[in-house]
C-alpha cells in the first residue's frame, strides 16, 4: 500500500513536472494537472494510511482515520478545478488572441509597440 | 469577542459580489460602491492599527470554535498595518483607475478588484496555514483576472506565463503543507511553532524539508531570485493600476517570510539552521544585483519599473535575513516605502504611454508631452525614492537596513552590494528620465524644418484625477518621510512583538471557544440512525489521531 501509493505520487509528479517544462501551452496545462492529482493524493496520505476505516468520530468505530485531511483534499480539489478552468481559458484566449500557443518568452527587442 | 477583524475580510466579499451582481451594467455605481467600500476599509483598518498599536493581539475565532481546531484570524501590529498599507495603496490605485478610464477597458474591473483585496487582506490576517493558501488562491484567481484586464495578444500570453507559474507555485505550497501536517498535525500557527519547538531533535527532517518548500512557496510571491521570472513580464503588460496594486502582492510574500519564519521556525530553532544566513540573504543579494542591473539594462520603461520592483524585493529581504528585530523593523518601514514608489511608478509609466507618440515606451527619441513638466517631476521625485537618494523615504529605509547589517557578519558584502547597486540605480532612472523628458526637447528642435506632426493623445491636457492618484501616493512618501521616527518606533516595536510570539500564541490557544462533545445527547441520536455499528467503542475517543504524529 505505502509503495503503491508513494510510487504513484512519484510518477504522477515526475510525469508533471515534465509536461510542465514543454514548450507549448496545452502540455504544460496537461502537467499542472498532473502536478495538482499528485499533491491530492500526498495530501490525502499526510493523515497516515487508514484502509476502511470511518473518518468520522463517534464511539462506535473502533479506530479513526484522520479527517482532516480529507477536508484538505476537497479544497484542494476544489480550487486546482477551477484554477486549471482558468489556465484554460487564458490560454484559448491567448492562442486565439495571436495563433500562437508558445508558452515561453521571446527575446525583449524594444521595439514592440502599443500594447494596451 | 469584537467582529471587526474579519470585517475586512467579508467587506470587499460582499462588495464584489455586489458590484457583479447588481451594478454589472453601470460603470459609475461600480465606481461609487468600490471607491466607497475602500474607503470604510481605510478606516476598518485605521481602527485595527489603533486597537493594536499598544501590543495587544486580537483574535476572531469563526464560528466561535476553539483554536487549534478552529480557523483563527490574528491581528497584531504585523498584520494590522499591511491591511492598512493595503487599504491605502487600493484607494489611490481606484482613483486612478476612474481618472484614466481603465476600469472601462475591461469587464468586471471592480469586482475583481475587491476580490484581490479580499485575499491579500486575509492573507495578512489569518492565524492558520491552511487558510493562507485559500486566501492565496483568493488573490491568485482575481490577479489572473485583473492581469488580463482589456485583453491584447501581448497581456494574453504573459497571463498563460504567470498562471502557470503560480499554479506551481501553489502546488508546491500544498505539498509543503501536506508534509508539515504530516510532520505535526496540525496546521494552527500558533499551536505549529508550539509543536515544531517541541519537536525531538532526530525527527525534525521532515520539519526541515517542509520549512524549505514553504520558504520557497514565499520567494515565489516575493519575487526572489531564481524564482522571479514570471515578475518582469507580468508586471510590465499589466494595466497600470493593477500592476501598481501588485506592488503589494510581493509584499504578501515578505510578510509570509516574515510571520513564519518568526512565529514558527523562529532562528533560534535547531531544524531550520542555516536556512538565513546561508541561502536566503546571499539570494537576496543576488536578486538586489539582478534588479538593478535590469534597471539599467531595460530597454522600454514598464519593463525597468518591474525590474526595480525585483531590486526592491532583494533590498528588503537582505533586510530580513540579518534576522534581528532591528533588521525586520528596517525591512518593514522599506516594504512600506518600496510598496508606495513602485505603485507610482508604474502609474507615472502609464501616464507616459498614453501621451507619448503610438504610446512607445522604448528610449527613442518623440516629442515631449504635455504637461511634460509635472509629469517629469513627479517621476524625479518617485526615481528619487525608489533608488534610494535622500531626501525621500527610500534613504531612510536604506540607512536602517546598512545599520542594521552591521551586527552580521557578512557586513562588508551586504554593504557593498547594496550601496553599489545603489549607484546602479540611479544611472538606471537618470538615463530613463533624461531620455524620456529632456532629449524629448532635443527631437523638438529636430522637428523644426517640418511642422511637427500632430499628435492628439500627447498635446490632451493632463487629466486631474490621476494626477490626484499619483500625487496622493508621492505625499504620502513624503509624510512617511517627515514622520519617519515615530513610524521607526512603531515598527521597531512591531519587530521586537514578533520575535516576543508568547502572547501571539498564547492568546491564539488559550482564548476558550465552542468545542466538541463526543459523549452529547446529539451523538446518541446521531448514532441510532447509523447503520454499521461496533460494540466496542475505544476507550478514550477524544485523542485525535494527530498524536500520532509524534
């Protein structure tokens, strides 16, 4: 279980954080993704590893897992959602914006005019 | 228990959803409600820097539940004056948004503007670490909004950069968090720097690695090198008033720096040794040279405010790294000034553009402006402050942090350094300035075979409003300036509160709050409805699992 769950979190974030360093716009949004299930499932063994155990308190259960990090979780789930909605978004807008969808600097030439 | 501390918070809340809900269509209501909201912020936060200004510390339990398992939100004389700082800065920024009509741009302006000083003001205020990621994330998400205000291919692309950067960065913040609950399990601060001080020497690897990640999560939003790329670009394709509100933003990481790493991983602590003197001042440092060096390299003028912006942020985190109270007063009162020049800096940027011929912001030669004079003193007097020279509050600042790294050992490096990039500087702005409004005479007198060409945006007279805007904040460096001592004395207690944090956490944990009975006569009725039943309850259910921790 433990090396199930760490390997998975490994490659999950390995295999982000080579997206991420891709060029154009929708790897590197595929990699943030990648990046945001690694950190749910780290954040969801931040509480120790409990199989079918109840995450909720009362004196019936014999054991507990640790709820709050479950709490976490579906934050986190909740805001890299709609973070990644806008990552989308500003880069449809970008791509369509300039038929472009580099995601890296070009060199500052100085002579780029009005911008706004 | 007083509301007023999470009144800051829930007021430009409420305030945006307002504007976007019911004055979406009507751009001067959007103006009324926003400028006016703002404004009772100013005096919320007034009254919270005067309930603290003696040393007490306020706490707002929500929803009345006890600390280490409630959300807290904190007000000490930290916090109180960045949300007043905040506050200040959001006012001026508004006024020049109406004058120069950016706020019609663009759609739904306001309300994201009050959703980013919804999440830079609890950012400042909350007591728990979980939250400072929401609130984050709260700023994040209205940033990304306002940085592509009005849209352009330009802004649009920048906007992908700074996006995807900041999503990292909040990935790594939650991976820094997920191991510092694992480590401890809690995420409280106050019951955090109890916990990690107790913490057995041989097991405080884990502590180490998440206090890393965390100051690395900072130095994102700090801007500090070599985590600044995304700082340059963003900053100089921003609208100008966003980009002169995003001044404070990487304040919000100087302030995260400073809160944690006095609170929680104070210096003295055995698993965060070395981080200080041996990475962050000598990355400060760095980023100080990079910034100014960028000064002086840029070639268009948005561009070389950002890059003071990055110089700054060097500045004032040297200043934090000497890790005395002095070196953290000194950094404060820079943070104040340095948040203030910037933010008229770049107004003053975006003043030039809209003057000047096809709004270029390179050095070349145009003819000069309208109203030239004004606008050319008002920048003399920002440069002034933003690089340092006296008069002006950018001296001040200096002369306390040079004083203050004169008990490190690394004195002769930070003062040269500094004062050496200080010389940068101002050949950076001087060239800047003269190129910009005195070799505009000399294309002039090139102009004199032919009519000049008639340009109507450069001879408009200048607009009063964001001469207002930009004036209010250069008098405010100025009363900075005059009332420099008393504001010395006050951050110098500031300080020496942080690095005194027993009443912080001692009032965090020790108020008494709404807490949880497992043995009520509500859990009995909640247990008939429950299907899988044990018999054998443990013997003492309320140990929460987090002991475990360990």
């Amino acid at each position: 279980m433990e090396l199930l769950l760490a390997s998975a979190v490994g490659v999950l974030t390995a295999a982000g954080v080579y997206l991420v360093l891709r060029q154009r716009t929708f790897p590197v949004i595929v990699g943030t993704a990648f990046l945001s299930y690694a950190v749910n499932v780290f954040l969801f063994a931040s509480g120790r590893l409990a199989v079918q155990q109840p995450p909720v308190l009362n004196d019936a259960a014999a054991a507990y897992t640790d709820p709050l990090p479950q709490a976490l979780v579906l934050t986190a789930i909740v805001i890299s959602f709609g973070m990644t909605a806008v990552v989308v978004m500003v880069a449809l807008g970008a791509y369509l914006s300039s038929e472009d969808d580099h995601i890296d600097d070009r060199p500052e030439t100085g002579d780029e005019g009005a911008q706004s | 228990m007083s509301h007023w501390i999470i009144l800051p918070i829930v007021l430009p809340a409420m305030m945006a959803a307002f504007i976007v809900l019911v004055v979406r269509h009507h751009v001067v209501l959007q103006r009324v409600f926003s400028l006016a909201g703002t404004v009772a912020l100013l005096a919320i936060a007034a009254g919270l820097v005067i309930a603290t200004w003696d040393g007490s510390i306020i706490l707002y339990q929500l929803g009345n539940w006890a600390a280490p398992f409630g959300i807290v939100l904190v007000a000490d004389r930290l916090s109180t004056l960045f949300v007043f700082l905040t506050s200040l800065l959001a006012i001026f920024v508004q006024l020049y948004a109406i004058g120069s009509k950016w706020d019609t741009r663009g759609r739904h302006f306001y309300a994201l503007f009050q959703f980013q000083l919804m999440g830079i003001i609890g950012a400042f205020l909350t007591g728990d670490a979980f939250n400072l990621f929401v609130f984050f994330e709260v700023l994040l998400i209205a940033s990304y909004g306002l940085m592509i205000h009005s849209g352009g291919p330009e802004r649009f692309r920048v906007g992908v950069q700074y996006v995807v950067f900041n999503l990292l960065g909040s990935t790594l913040f939650l991976f820094a968090l997920g191991t510092i609950y694992a480590e401890t399990g809690t995420l409280n601060m106050a019951d955090l720097a109890q916990r990690i001080a107790a913490a057995p020497a041989e097991h405080t690897s884990g502590i180490r690695a998440a206090s890393v990640m965390l100051l690395m999560v900072f130095a994102v939003k700090a801007a500090i090198l070599p985590l600044h790329f995304w700082l340059p670009s963003a900053y100089a394709c921003a609208p100008a008033p966003v980009a002169a509100l995003f001044a404070i933003m990487t304040k919000v990481g100087a302030y995260a720096i400073i809160r944690f790493y006095t609170l929680i991983f104070p210096p003295d602590l055995e698993a965060t040794q070395g981080l200080f003197d041996t990475w962050l001042l000598p990355a400060a440092l760095l980023t100080l040279i990079l910034g100014m060096l960028g000064v002086l390299g840029a070639r268009r003028l948005d561009r070389l405010v950002a890059f003071a912006v990055i110089g700054s942020m060097g500045m004032l985190m040297a200043a934090v790294s000497v890790f005395t109270p002095q070196g953290i007063a000194a950094a404060l009162f820079y943070a104040i000034h340095s948040t203030l020049a910037t933010a008229a800096l770049f107004l003053l940027v975006d003043v030039v553009r809209d003057r000047r011929e096809r709004n270029l912001l390179t050095f070349d030669l145009a003819p000069p402006i309208a109203g030239g004079a004004l606008v050319a003193g008002m920048f003399f007097a920002a440069a002034i402050a933003m690089a340092g020279l006296p008069p002006l509050s950018g001296f001040i600042g200096k002369l306390l942090i040079l004083d203050a790294a004169m008990a490190d050992a690394r004195m002769a490096w930070v003062w040269a350094i500094i004062l050496g990039m200080s010389l940068i500087a101002v050949i950076g702005f001087a060239r800047a300035g003269s190129t910009i409004f005195w070799r505009a005479h000399a294309s002039e007198a090139a102009y004199d075979e032919g009519p000049p060409p008639e340009d109507e945006a450069a001879l408009a007279p200048l607009p009063a409003l964001p001469m207002v805007a930009i004036g209010g904040i250069l008098a405010t460096l100025v009363a900075i300036t005059v009332f420099a001592g008393p504001l010395q004395r006050h951050l110098a207690a500031t300080a020496d509160q942080l690095f005194a944090p027993e009443p912080y956490i001692s009032t965090v944990l020790g108020t008494p709050g709404k807490e949880i009975t497992y043995k009520g006569h509500a859990d009995e009725d909640h247990d008939k409805d429950s299907t899988a039943r044990d018999s054998h309850g443990p013997e003492n259910p309320e140990t929460p699992l987090e002991e475990e921790a360990h």
